[in-house]
C-alpha cells in the first residue's frame, strides 16, 4: 500500500516557519513541494513521470484544505493553530513591515484598521481548514479536521512536537525559534475595545481553537498512558 502523502498547512504566524524547519528534514528536495505556489506546483507535478509522481512524499505551505486533491492518493494532514486574538495582533506586526504590498498598504495603518482591512484577521484559520471556496462553518471545519494527523497548538508548542513526533515518526525535533515577531504589544497592552472587535471578527477561529486545544490535551493524556 502506498503511504499517506503528509501535508503541512502552514496557517501564518502560528510557529510553522520554526515546525517547517523540522518536517523537512525528513525529506529530500526531490520528495518535498516546500511552500511552492499552487499553480506552480500544479505545472511541476502535471509533468512528472508516474515513477517521480510516487517520489513526492510531502507538501507543506500556505495552502487551503483540498491541496491534496492535486495528487490523487492517500494523505493526511497537520497543522498549528494559536490563540486568534494573540496571532492577529502578531499578523499587524509582522505584515506591517514586510516588503512589497502590505508594507506599502499599512505602512500608516493602525491596528483597529488592520483588523478590518486583511481578510487573514478575520477567522483566517477556519478559512484555511473549511477550504479557499468553502463557507465557513465549525462544523464543516471540525469535519476536515478528522483527516489531520494531529492539529497543534502554538501556546503548547513543545507539547505539540512530541505529538508529531509520535504520530509522524519523527527523530529531530530540536529547533531554534524562526520569523519571530519582534517589537509587538503583549495581549494586555492592546485597548479593551479593540480586543472585543478583534473577537467578534474571530468568533469562529476562537471556537475551533479551544475545540483544537481540547482535543490536544487528550491526545497527549493519552500517549503519556499508553505503553512504551
């Protein structure tokens, strides 16, 4: 039987540059589509040979639930996601300087703005789990999630990696912290009426991520009880 394609979903600012950083190592350049464009990817692997088509072994980038109906086999996915009120403040912070089109579009754009402007800060990774042309829905998006081989949480990053390493086979999940979001405000310096729209904007992100979260701790009860 051919083995699952494994497919990392990398949801911005969530800890996926530092997680994508171990997820390669397992791969040869050969085996991997690394955060290549999907019409990119979709050319290059229209034009490969049969036996170089069962080469790709993993995929990982900023793709919408439904990459893996590009490869026509059996997968499985992973994920993080973090506390949306902490990640959308991370976003504005990190987009704000990042060259090109959100650099020259936010340059004087305050948060409250922000929050109203990007698409991605508003229940951006339920999008990403629902699908690019799906509607959002919790439950549509808890239903995708039974094909995740295990949905990590940012805030319990250590603990997500064990998990990952149990499930995915992993040897090396030593990492150096990548793409760190300096010069932000914490949570708590952020103004009170701009944390409630915040959270309004991302009722459902906050739903699936305490369902998530939940779902993580008895994941990793259950691994601490199992035998070695």
């Amino acid at each position: 039987m051919q083995k699952k394609l494994i497919i990392f979903m990398h949801i911005p600012k969530t800890g996926g540059t530092t997680l994508n950083e171990i997820f390669k190592r397992s791969y040869t350049e050969n085996e991997i589509y690394d955060h290549v464009p999907l019409e990119a990817m979709s050319k290059h692997f229209s034009q490969l040979k049969e036996e170089d088509k069962k080469r790709i072994k993993a995929v990982s980038g900023h793709h919408f639930y439904g990459i893996h109906d590009l490869f026509s086999r059996p997968y499985t996915y992973f994920t993080m996601m973090r506390n949306p009120i902490d990640r959308v403040i991370s976003l504005y912070y990190f987009l704000k300087t990042y060259p090109g089109y959100y650099e020259e579009n936010m340059r004087n754009m305050s948060f409250e703005e922000y929050i109203d402007w990007d698409s991605q800060a508003r229940n951006g990774q339920i999008h990403q789990i629902c699908g690019q042309n799906s509607q959002l829905s919790l439950e549509k998006a808890k239903e995708n999630l039974k094909t995740f081989e295990v949905v990590g949480i940012t805030e319990m990053f250590n603990e997500s990696l064990l998990l990952l390493k149990d499930k995915l086979g992993w040897n090396d999940i030593a990492y150096k912290r990548k793409n760190v979001t300096k010069s932000r405000p914490l949570l708590q310096e952020v103004p009170t009426e701009i944390i409630k729209k915040n959270k309004k904007n991302n009722q459902l992100d906050i739903e699936l991520y305490e369902f998530a979260k939940s779902d993580l701790i008895k994941q990793l009860s259950d691994l601490k009880e199992s035998p070695n």
